[in-house]
C-alpha cells in the first residue's frame, strides 16, 4: 500500500460510470487541495473496453460539468485487491463480483453508500447507463455527484497528511 489513499472506483465496463467518477472525484479532491494525499483510480470487472477510451456520453456529460480527464480503459486485477484502501463498486452486481475475487469486505463500499441523502441499507446501484435510453448519463452524473460529497468526508477522516 503506498502512503497516499488509494481509492479504486469499479464498474462493468469501464468506459461509463467508473471513469466518470474518477473524474468527479478528482475534480471535487482538486478542489479541496487534498489530490497529493489520494491514488485514484477507476477499473471494470470485464475486458471488453480494456485499452479503449471513455464512452463519447461519458465524456460530454463530464465536460458539460466542467470536468475533463483522460481515460484509458482497463480490467480489474488481483493487485488491485490490495493496492487500493477503499474500492467502490457502482452497483450489487459489481460488488460481489469483487468480493468474490477476494478483496476484504471491509475495504469494500458500494458507491452510493457515501450519499448522505440515502437512508436505506443496501444503497440503490448507480444503474449501468450503456444500453438506456433518455438522459441515463445525466442521472449517473448526479447520484456519482452527491455520493462524492459523501465520499470527500470519509476520505478525509481516513487518507494520512
Ligand atoms: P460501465 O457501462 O460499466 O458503466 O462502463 C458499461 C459499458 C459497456 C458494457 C457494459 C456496461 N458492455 O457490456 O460493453
């Protein structure tokens, strides 16, 4: 584990959610002036995108946010099991695929857990946008939003510095 906090954001595909995440969290961990103390990464739990870029409505709905990132498409690895201090699934599905490679359950947080405006156990998935209709990619947008303000509070009781 390196000195910085690792946080590791996972979905399916790597090309929606993950890296939107990423990119929301280290727009908000910029903001804050708390990026040198974070590793933040994003990763799928399948291989089909893996070198690719983000999906082309993951990138206009960041930017339309004003966020902007690069993106680089990879599958989840077994290193990442430890590398990573917190890593966070979007949806059920991804969560016990993860814990079923074997990473420590306490390590392991839905993403929408970190909403404080939820209060029901287990926390709704971030739905997989790719194959919806409408303005999935906008909806995404907020609850990754919201849950990154939760996100920041615990990050910042636990990353060191
Ligand atoms: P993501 O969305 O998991 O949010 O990146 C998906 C992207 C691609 C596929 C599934 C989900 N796919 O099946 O190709």
């Amino acid at each position: 584990m390196s000195e910085r906090y690792g946080v590791l954001f996972v979905c399916l595909g790597n090309i929606c959610r993950s890296p939107l995440a990423k990119g929301v969290f280290m727009h908000a961990a910029e903001r804050e002036g708390v990026i040198d103390r974070l590793r933040i990464d994003s990763c799928g739990t399948g291989a089909w995108h893996a070198g690719g870029p983000a999906d082309p409505r993951t990138i206009s709905v960041a930017l339309r946010h004003g966020i902007c990132f690069d993106h680089v498409a990879r599958q989840i690895r077994p290193a990442d099991l430890e590398n990573f201090d917190l890593l966070i699934p979007m949806d059920a599905k991804n969560h016990r695929d993860v814990l079923a490679m074997g990473a420590p359950p306490e390590r392991v947080r839905l993403m929408r857990a970190f909403d404080e405006s939820i209060g029901v156990k287990p926390p709704p998935d971030v739905p997989d946008p790719y194959l919806g209709e409408g303005d999935g990619f906008e909806d995404v947008y907020q609850m990754i939003d919201r849950a990154c303000r939760g996100l920041m509070k615990h990050v910042l009781e636990h990353a060191p510095g």
